[in-house]
C-alpha cells in the first residue's frame, strides 16, 4: 500500500482516503463548496497560451485557477453594474 498526497488529497493504492482527507483539510464531506462540473473551451494564440502557462508556473498557480478567478470576478462585476 502507497499514499501519495495530491492537492490536500491522500491517495491509498488509487483510491481516494476521504477520512484521512477530511482529517487533514478539516472539512466535513457536506462541507465542500460547489462541484467543478463543467468545462469552457477556447481557442487561444499558442504563443499566448504558452506566455499564460509559463506565469502561471512562476507564480505558483494554475491556468484553471486563473481563468476560475478571472471568471468569478467578471461575473460580479457586470452583477453589480446591472444592479446599480
């Protein structure tokens, strides 16, 4: 048997541990914010798309990350100027 950690997750011969996982983040599992279940594709310059992923790496983050925050931000944004 291996455990690997993994983003906060323990790994246990390929399977998710959730006791431990739960045990080390502090987090119940109904605790867990909303499920990540939906994907965006877009078409991007490679030139830039490499640019992005090389700030990314030196910033110690991840282009899903990025675009995630990007997103949530515009979205409150455009909801307050709409609201106002």
């Amino acid at each position: 048997m291996y455990i690997i950690k993994f983003s906060s997750s323990y790994w246990v011969s390929g399977v998710v541990d959730k006791a431990k996982a739960s045990a080390k983040t502090g987090r119940s599992k109904k605790a867990k914010a909303v499920k990540n279940d939906a994907q965006l594709l877009i078409r991007i310059n490679g030139e830039e798309r490499e640019q992005f992923l090389a700030l990314c790496e030196e910033l110690d983050t991840s282009a899903a990350r990025e675009i995630r925050r990007f997103i949530r931000g515009f979205i409150r944004k455009n909801q307050q100027t709409e609201e106002s």
